[in-house]
C-alpha cells in the first residue's frame, strides 16, 4: 500500500499537529523537511497543478513579511511565484500531503484528512 508523503518545516505548528493527528491514526508517514531537503521543480510543478499557485504560497507567514517590496511585486503569476517558492521553500503554505491515491492536498484539515484516512 503506497505510503503518505508530508512535506513541510519541522518546526512548523501546523506540520508538528498534522503529523501528530496522523501517527493519532496509525498512519505510515514519510516526512521531507524543506529546509533539509528542499523542493524539487517537479514536485512543485506537480503541486501547483494539483493546488493553484495562489492556494500554494504563503502570503500569511513571516517569509512572506520578511521580503522586500520587489520580491513580493515580481509574485504577480505562476512564474514568478514558481521561482520564489523554489528559491524560499518556507514560503509554501504547509503541509502539503501526497495521499496514497495520488492526490495532494495543502493545509491541514482533520475532517478532510478523515475521509481520506478512512477511504
């Protein structure tokens, strides 16, 4: 049976609740911190696809306060939030979650994940 992929901070909140509502459930989760590991251009294309660039990056965070006027002007499609994202993983909304059927989900949401565990 494939596995469940959470990408993710380690330090983040929300990862640390949604990995721990997980193991609550018994499931067999593979962990990839974008900090250690970072985001591949597939993997992020795959995500973009799946979720929206806008869904996607983090407007909310403090990577996004952090940077300057024109890092944040040049966010204005795909394109430019593709390289950002690439270039500041931490800017990605988290966690994203491949789910063993192939979809991929941002954010954590216990009463979605619940049908998905059960399915």
């Amino acid at each position: 049976m494939p596995h469940i992929a959470v990408y993710g901070i380690s330090n983040c909140d929300t990862v640390k609740r949604a990995r721990a509502w997980l193991a609550d459930q018994g499931q067999d989760v593979e962990f990839h911190d974008f900090n250690k590991a970072g985001v591949g251009p597939a993997e992020l294309d795959l995500w973009m696809q799946a979720a929206g660039w806008e869904h996607l990056l983090n407007r909310k965070g403090t990577t996004w306060r952090k940077l300057d006027d024109a890092q944040r002007d040049a966010v204005h499609d795909a394109a430019g939030a593709r390289m950002l994202m690439l270039a500041q993983p931490s800017i990605i909304k988290r966690p994203v979650v491949r789910w063993p059927d192939g979809a991929i989900t941002v954010g954590f949401n216990a009463a979605d994940w619940a049908q998905r565990v059960k399915g």
